[in-house]
C-alpha cells in the first residue's frame, strides 16, 4: 500500500510540472544592446545606450554636447531609431547608418546616425521550463518520499 502511494507521488512529481510547463514553452526572452551615435558634418556631437527587452526599448544613458543630447532625444521620441534597429534585426546587420539632413539655424546640416548592435543574449523559455520541471520534480519527489517513507513497514534482518 505504502510502496504504491510512493509510486503514484513520484509520477504525479513527474507530470505536473510537464503540464506546467506547456503553457510557457514556446515564449522568449531577449535582451539586446545598441549604441546610437548622431554625427553632424562628420563630428560626433552625441552618444546614447538603448536596451531593449522583449520588444519595450529604454535609453540607458545619453552623452555628448548639448546640441547633440537635444537632437537625439528628439530622434528617440520620434521612435526614428526604432525602424532603424527593425531594419538591423531584418538584415541582420550589426552595423547601420541613416544619413539625412537637419536644419539647423537656417543652415542645412548633413547628419549621420549610426547604429551599433553591441550584444544580445536570447533565452529560451524551453530552458527555463526545463529547469522548472527538474526543480519541480525534484521538490515532489522529496516531499513524496517524506510523506511515503513513514508507512513503509520496516523489517529486521536477523
């Protein structure tokens, strides 16, 4: 009686976290890192770390002059850099460059934006529901043998 409810605890371990874990298979995370650097006339006026984590980008820090910083905090509002780092993932460049002109006092201006993918790191949610089914097995069978163990009837060898 005992050994069977010790079986039947060890394969309900082993299923539940099977059926957990369909739910969250197929989903993602990623993490990527771009560097944004505006050049007006060839000079490099600013610099900004963008991350972007399943989808939702966040400007890390912006450096640079001040004109520089004001222009490319437009260019991010303008979600101009977002088409640009959507063009790098389609061709999987690491490196682009969008040229264009700005107006600046009345002069025209050619400027450059350059766009550097720095890293990325992509984890599969099958790893993190592989790890999920082990810890999780591990946990019931442990508590499965606790609460088995007891109504073992022991035996003396003599």
């Amino acid at each position: 009686m005992a050994r069977t409810l010790l079986l039947v605890l060890i394969i309900v371990a082993l299923i539940i976290p099977i059926i957990l874990t369909h739910y969250i298979f197929e989903e993602v995370f990623r993490y990527e890192e771009y560097r944004v650097s505006l050049f007006i006339s060839g000079i490099m006026q600013s610099s900004a770390l963008i991350v972007e984590s399943n989808g939702v980008s966040q400007v890390v820090y912006i450096e640079g002059t001040e004109l520089g910083k004001s222009l490319i905090e437009k260019i991010i509002d303008k979600s101009y850099i977002a088409k640009v780092i959507n063009e790098l993932e389609k061709t999987k460049e690491r490196i682009r460059i969008e040229k264009f002109v700005i107006k600046i006092g009345g002069k025209s201006l050619v400027a450059s934006l350059e766009v550097i993918k720095l890293g990325s790191l992509t984890i599969p949610r099958n790893y993190l529901a592989l790890a999920l089914i082990l810890g999780l097995s591990g946990v019931l069978i442990l508590v499965s043998l606790f609460v088995a163990f007891p109504l073992i009837p022991r035996t003396r060898i003599t």
